[in-house]
C-alpha cells in the first residue's frame, strides 16, 4: 500500500485596503445631508449665505459636497494613504479662501468655512480608514 502526502504551499499577499464605491458613496451622502442641514441650521439663525447678493440654494451644498466626495474618493483609491491625508489637509482650508473672499457678510464667510469643515470632517476620516 502507498500513501500520497501533498504539500500545500500557503503565502499571504499584502493587500492594500481602498473604500470600496458602496462604501465611499455611503460616505459621500452623509455627508452632503450633514453639510445641508449646518447650512439650513446656519440660514434658520438668520444669515442668508449669500455669494455676490445670492442666496446659495441648500441642495447646492449637497451637490458640490457629492462632486467632491467622489473625487476624494478616487483620490483615496489610487494613492497611499499618507498622500491622501496630506492633499486633503492641504485642499481643505484651500477650499475656504473662496468663501472668505466672496461671501458678503462675516455670518455668510463664517457659515461658508462651517460647511466646508463639517464635510471634510466627516469624508477624509472615513476615506483614509483603511
């Protein structure tokens, strides 16, 4: 009688973990809900946010926190997560010179900066969670 004895080889590759779409959307949608309720909270206590003498409409922040969520996810797919966090610190009070520079009144700039914090405070965390 013989016996066959098979060896099984096991290696484990490094995989580097990226937010998945389902996820990184998930992300996106709090967050743009998130920055519309701050910015119907902030216009509720009485400043218009207004850019140039227009009042910014609230599914406007939801709109451009979507566009932004999604190209920080890109971002946070295809580069290490040291350079994500770094491009994303730096672009976010980048992001802020506009509103500082365009809105009306110190409410509407103050508001502005708001709303931009609130979203990078709930997407980069969550994007560079890996």
């Amino acid at each position: 009688m013989t016996t066959t004895t098979a060896t099984v080889e096991t290696t484990t590759a490094q995989t580097r973990r990226t937010p998945g779409w389902g996820y990184g959307l998930a992300t996106a949608v709090v967050a743009a809900a998130a920055t519309s309720i701050v910015a119907a909270l902030i216009r509720a206590a009485g400043v218009d946010l207004t850019v140039d003498g227009e009042p910014i409409p609230i599914l406007g922040f939801a709109q451009l926190v979507m566009i932004s969520a999604v190209i920080g996810l890109v971002l946070a797919r295809y580069v290490r997560r040291t350079t994500f966090l770094r491009v994303t610190i730096t672009l976010t009070p980048l992001s802020c010179i506009p509103s500082l520079a365009w809105g009306t009144t110190a409410g509407d700039k103050v508001g502005l900066v708001c709303t931009h914090l609130v979203a990078a405070a709930i997407i980069i965390p969550r994007y560079a969670r890996r």
